[in-house]
C-alpha cells in the first residue's frame, strides 16, 4: 500500500517501499531479465560475476527460516550493497509526522533492523583482501539450492599481487534449529603455499546502504547505530554480543562459535567490545591442502527477558548446533525440505524456465513462514528492508492459502500470532469508536503504523481477511485446538466489529461506507465488493464456529441475539450491480464515474508517481485486482456468466501497479477460459523477482507475488476451490503447458493431482479418503486413482490490456 508522507515517498521513488509498486520512468512491466542464471529444475544458479547485480543477487539468494533472515551478501564482507541480517518481529521505532495532526492517526511507525551481522568471515592472501572488485576474479558461481536449502558458492580468485586460491562456502538458516544457522568456508591455495588469515566476526551498527535511508532522515535517523550495546564476551573459539534498540527496547543476542580444520598450526585470537567480536585466525597453508572453518552462529530477541537470559538462549543455541555439527545440520535440513517438498510440490512440463520460477518461488515462501513461531510474516519476508518489514493483507490473502495447504503447521503459527495481538486490535476499534477487533493496515507488532489514512486505516478488509484465513484453516486442517483456544475469539471480534461499522438502510440493505478496497485508486468509497463479501463471509463463519463452540462462545459472551444479528447483516449484504451493463460494481457508483485515458498515460507508470490522487480516484482505473479477485476468493457468489462479465470489464481498465495484481487476474482469467492469458499473467508474477520486473528486488523479494505462483498453479490451472469446506477441482491447462501435478494437505491426507491436455488424475499418497470433486462431479478418492475427462472448452478472445499495461512477456 502506497501511502504519501515524506517518509513513503522517498522509498517509493526507489521502488521500496509499501504497495508493492513499480518505479517511477521505468518500462511498466518490461525490465530484462537477470542475465547469468542457469535453467534448472531445483536450483538458482549464478555464473560469472556483475558488481551492479550485487543487491539483486543478495535478495534472491537470500537464506530464512522465517526466524532468521539472512541476505546473500558475501562472507568477506564487500563488496555489499545491503548486507542484512532480520529477526522475525525485531523492529525500532520511528516518528510518523503529520502536516496536520487528526485524532486516531498513529503517532510512530515500526521499522525493521538490520541486527548484527553474523556472516562476516574476512579473508586476507598474503595481507591482500580478499575482494572480488579488485584483482581477477577467473571462476566464481553460487546455488541457491531448493532440496539442500543451501546457499553455495565457489570462486578461483586471483589478487593484485598474483596469488590464487579457490573459495568454498555453504551457508544454511536451520529450519529444524530455529535459533541456528552455519556456513562452512573453505580456502585453498593454488600453486604455492600461503599465509593465510580469517577473520571471523559479529558486528553491530554496520552501515546499512541503500537508498531508502539515505532519502529519508527520519529512516535514517531511527536505523543511525540503533543498537545498543549491553554485553560482550568472548572464549576460546566462541563469543556473544548483547545489544538492546534505543526506543522499542528490544534485546537481541547473536553468538558464534567455530570448528577448524588444519593442515598445520595456527595462531587464534579472539576479542568482545561492543560492537565487534572477531575470532582470527592466521596460519601457513600449503597448496594442495585447504583451510577450513565452520562457523556456527546462534540468535535470540525479547521484550522480556534479561540480559543473562538472551546470552544464555545463544550460547545453549550455539552448543546444539556444534554438538550437532555441520553434516548433520545439512541432512537435517535436507529431510526437512524432503518432507516439503512431498506436500508442496508442483512439476510442470512445457516451460523448463517457469519450472523453475515455480520452485523458486514455494522456496522462498516456505523460508518466509516457516518457523515464525507466532510472529507475523512479513511482506518482502525476511530478505530486505523493503516496506519497512511490515506485514499487510498480503499474509491471510496471498501466502497463508498456500502455507494452509501445504505447511498447515505454519498457517497456524501466522494466526496466532495475529491472535495474540488481540488487545491492540481491540484498543484500536475503541480509539476509532468501534467495537469488536480492529486489525491493523501495516505493522510489526499489531499497533497500526499506517501514516495514510484513506489508503491505510480506511482499508478495513484486512480484518476480514484475517477471519477468512482463519475459518480457511479451520476447515482445512480441523484444528479444533486452535479453534477453541484462537480461532472462535478472532472470528467473533472481527463479526463485532464489521456488524458495528456498517448499517442498515432505509431499504433494510446492510451497508459499509467510507473505506477502501483493495484498489487504491479508488478510496474512501461505500459498499466495495470485495470488503462487503469478505466481511458477509466472516459474519457467517462467527455464527457457524459459536455454534461448533458454544462454551467458547459463552465464555466471549456471545448471545443468540448477537449470532442471529450477525446473520441478518450478511444475509442483507448489499452488493452494488450494474443492470444496464451486466456487470458487478467494484463499488458503489463505480461504473458511473469518469474513465480514465489510458492513451495519455501510456509509458507513465505507475500512475501515482505521475498523477495526483485527486484525479485517480474519480476516475474509473484501477491499481490491483479488486472485484476480480473477490471472484476467486468469493467465488460461490457469482454465476459463471458474471464471472466472465465482470472480468471483460475490469480486465481493460486495471493497471497492476502492484504486484499483488497479476496472480489475481491470472487465477480468474483461467476460470473464465482464457487459458493463455492466464499464463502470460502468471509468468509476470512468478518472475516479478527473478526477472526484477519493478526494478526493486534489491529491496527484498514480493513474497505475496511469489505465492501467487501456487496460487496460479493450483487454484488457477487446477481450478481448486474450498467453499464451506468442500474440496473441488476444474482443471485445465493453457496451450503453452504440456502437463502438471500438485500437492495438496487436506486435513490427514495427502493428494496428488496429475493433468494433461485430456485428463486429470487424483491419487490418495496417504491418509484418509477424502471427498473432492472434479468439473462438478463428486468422488470419493481412496486406495485407487481416480481418472476424469476434461471436458472442451470452446475458443474465447481475452479482452485487451490498457494501452502499456500488457502482461509481461520474457524474451
């Protein structure tokens, strides 16, 4: 979400920074390729070496386990462009400035940290660092590994002074050891013997780079040293730093402890002071023979706990992980993905590239989600700074359908963690005089830290996605646990509030005025589609969980009166239509106002870098997928033929200037028949990072785009809907694909879904049977495959694009 003070637009001209928008003066939608990447089926691989490309390569090769996020930076410490090492939900605080003070505006914002950077293992050749900008660099190519989850990297170096050694890392974030991440680095000399020497270190306060704080002072000012430091120690091979945030007062640890492996002797040293702990290490190296050390790096934050406490959390981190030690650390690691990769798959057979892209992109939210453990997840995950570090409606819209159907586990964790933010949720609808919960536009740690209002507060949807995600999950995975001890509380509060906000006519019509719907080109509006349908459905599944749970209920004190309104106000939803032309309004008066020329705008994208708010939003334009996305998520309310209508219509006048917007239209324009379109829509998704199409990935990766892949795959291409909890499936695939399978968790079992131009096959891996139906007929699938006809459909001519807003097409 885009939002203008000073602050927003400074990131906003670098393509940073919140709705997910691409820059100013750059092609919409038309950037090249990253040049250098081999196509391979499970792997992100780099060859060569492009300075220029270092902050695009630092975010895609980026290592989470969705508790640590760790840039792709080098080891050696430059060249970087962002060097970057996140926390899950570690933030400061900063100021949020008005021009003019109003009442319930919040009053600071939250702003991730780049906490002490454990990466760092300096190398010296002969008292020459070792630094790829300068000497020769002959060889030097690094993986991202989608089955190890490893970073790997192998360079032939060559310095200024003509000495040669080749370089091997392997870095990992553990997703089995949440606390742990390691790298073992590798040195060998070539042609000679050599004195060698590491440098080892933990640093805090590192200059972060970038351009985000550089153009706003007040960015700059809150992340300028934010850590203070309260403890150094260090032992032997080991230290610990312990440092707090001026203004949060967040306490954060990091540790490392070191395996060596010698040819010879060595001399170590080891120092703590404040800010810098480094373990050196300095020895003759033979050629033939490699200089090994094996870092193993531990991290811990609190609000709460002391000092002591979070330096006994790292060091208890750091004696597992080397008890561990690093070849059982990457066969964990391994197993783990294995046992992913078997509920998440997806396999495509026609486009090797896109293939690729697929897995890339399960890869990276599976690290954004993982192992959160009750912490939000945020927007660019944990690979960048980009939007702050804050979490939007892009987490229960976007990410939490895949994770719920694949990494259930962690669709439950993001969910209560938005429970536990319950009492800010609550504060916040009393400070704007509502009741129930009001769940916040952009955060952190549940207070709302929007400084814009028509776009940010008035996007009151957030609340009901959040119930949908919840009721979603519930159906999904029957965690009666949850429901009892999160899920009936977060749907009841969410129905007190939206029963509240809205009204009921004069006609007996129940509205909800004044908002903003996913589009932010059209705010502050009464009755949008999408708000009024999600809110209807989070109305009807707070009546439908205090029925399953009437104690839970009763204890929320809930009555039957309360329910049976929450029924009347759904029932009486007022969805805005157009009878003269066919088709749903986004909102109310939509298809009345003005249309936007989109001649004159052609090439000046995106729209609210080139144009004031003042016109867009009387205007008939849109920014992201608003009504066509309620037809995916909300699809049991239209007819087929307004589907097709409706997505006729919209299609033309819809700009993506947002990277939420193409899966959205892809997963439709599939449903609707235009297959084809649906690919070319998906593909500038799914390589909206690999491709850097908004000329932003440096900033971090869009994870909500990146889960629009899955979202593209199987609820687009394999047509999957969950409505009311039946599991249906309409699969067909576009011209340009030859085969694909997915996998899928529904409650206890474990599905297959194989399909080709002709048929599709569902097959039980493990579990119970499970009901599901395909194309409208209802099976039951148990031991035996089920095989099924697809059924023709005939020929249809997609609707164009506005003038310059074509889907991207890869070269």
């Amino acid at each position: 979400m885009i939002e203008p003070t000073t602050s927003e637009l400074a990131h906003t001209t670098h393509g940073d920074t919140s709705s997910h928008t691409a820059p100013v003066n750059v092609p919409h939608h038309g950037m090249h390729p990253v040049e250098g990447f081999d196509v391979s089926p499970w792997q992100l691989r780099w060859r060569g070496l492009d300075v220029d490309m270092i902050g695009r390569t630092e975010t895609l090769f980026a290592l989470s386990n969705g508790h640590i996020g760790l840039r792709g930076s080098f080891e050696e410490g430059e060249p970087v462009d962002q060097p970057g090492t996140y926390l899950s939900g570690f933030y400061e605080l900063r100021d949020l400035p008005y021009a003019e003070s109003g009442y319930g505006y919040p009053e600071s914002g939250q702003t991730v940290v780049n906490v002490t950077d454990a990466k760092v293992i300096r190398l010296l050749v002969e008292d020459e660092p070792m630094d790829l900008r300068y000497g020769r660099t002959v060889e030097h190519e690094r993986v991202l590994d989608f089955r190890t989850g490893t970073l790997r990297r192998s360079t032939l170096w060559t310095s200024p002074t003509g000495r040669t050694v080749r370089i091997r890392s392997e870095r990992l974030g553990s997703f089995p050891k949440r606390t742990v991440a390691a790298i073992r680095y590798e040195v060998e000399p070539i042609g000679e013997d050599m004195k060698l020497v590491l440098q080892s270190d933990l640093l805090a306060n590192e200059p972060i780079g970038g351009a985000s704080a550089k153009d706003d002072p007040r960015l700059a000012a809150a992340l300028d040293q934010p850590l203070v430091g309260a403890l150094a120690e260090c032992d032997d091979l080991s230290a610990v730093l312990v440092h707090h945030t001026r203004r949060s007062e967040l306490g954060v640890a990091a540790g490392m402890d070191h395996e060596l492996e010698l040819p010879a002797s060595a001399d170590t040293t080891i120092r703590a002071d404040g800010d810098l702990a480094r373990l050196t290490v300095a020895a003759t190296v033979p050629q033939g023979t490699k200089l090994v050390l094996t870092k193993y790096m531990g991290y811990g934050w609190s609000a709460r706990r002391s000092v002591p406490a979070l330096r006994a959390q790292v060091e208890a981190a750091l004696a597992m992980a080397k008890e561990t030690g690093w070849d059982a650390l990457k066969q964990e690691q391994a197993d783990y993905l294995d046992e992913f990769w078997l509920d998440a798959d997806i396999e495509l057979d026609g486009d090797p590239e896109l293939q690729q892209a697929v897995r890339f992109a399960l890869f990276h939210v599976l690290q954004a989600g993982a192992r959160g453990q009750s912490r939000a997840i945020p927007a660019k995950g944990l690979t960048g700074p980009g939007y702050d570090g804050h979490t939007f409606w892009d987490t229960e819209s976007f990410i939490l359908p895949m994770l719920t159907y694949a990494v259930p586990a962690a669709a439950g964790e993001e969910l209560r963690w938005r429970h536990s933010t319950m009492d800010k949720a609550k504060a916040r609808a009393a400070e704007l005089a509502q009741h129930g919960a009001m769940f916040p536009w952009r955060s952190i740690n549940g207070d709302e830290c929007s400084g814009y209002w028509p776009a940010g507060t008035a996007g009151i949807h957030v609340s009901a996605d959040i119930a949908n995600a919840t009721a979603r999950y519930i159906r999904a995975t029957g965690d009666e646990a949850f429901e009892v001890e999160c899920g009936v509380e977060l749907l009841v509060e969410i129905a007190r509030f939206f029963s509240g906000f809205g009204h009921h006519d004069s006609t007996g019509k129940f509205r909800i005025d004044g908002i903003t719907g996913p589009d932010e080109y059209t705010a502050i509006v009464n009755n949008n589609v999408f708000t009024n349908l999600a809110a209807q459905q989070a109305l009807r599944d707070a009546v439908a969980a205090c029925a399953r749970q009437p104690t839970v209920a009763g204890d929320l004190g809930v009555t039957g009166d309360e329910t049976a309104y929450w029924s009347r106000c759904a029932d009486d939803m007022t969805i805005p239509y157009d009878d003269a032309l066919g088709v749903h309004q986004q909102c109310e008066a939509f298809t009345k106002l003005d249309r936007w020329d989109f001649d004159r705008s052609r090439g000046r994208y995106p729209l609210l870098l080139n144009y004031p708010y003042f016109d867009l939003y009387r205007k008939q334009v849109v920014k992201q997928a608003d009504l066509v996305f309620a037809m995916y998520l909300f699809g049991d309310r239209f007819t087929p033929e307004q589907k097709l209508a409706n997505f006729d219509y919209y299609y033309p006048i819809t700009v993506r200037d947002s990277s939420l917007s193409a899966c959205c239209e892809a997963v439709t324009a599939a449903e609707v028949g235009y297959l084809d379109l649906a690919y070319d829509l998906m593909s500038e998704s799914v390589f909206t990072d690999l491709h850097d199409l908004h000329n932003n990935v440096s900033s971090g990766l869009h994870i909500a785009a990146l889960a629009g892949a899955w979202t593209d795959c199987v609820a687009g291409f394999g047509g999957m809907r969950d409505f009311d909890g039946q599991i249906t499936f309409a699969p067909r695939l576009p011209s340009r694909l030859d085969y694909m399978s997915f996998r899928m968790v529904i409650r206890e079992s474990r599905i297959v879904v194989a399909v080709d131009s002709e048929k599709a096959t569902y097959r039980l891996l493990s579990g119970p049977t499970v009901e599901l139906a395909h194309h409208g007929e209802r099976f039951v699938l148990g031991d035996d495959p089920v095989i099924r006809d697809i059924p023709r459909l005939g020929a249809r001519t997609a609707p164009l694009a506005p003038p310059g807003c074509e889907p991207y097409q890869r070269p």
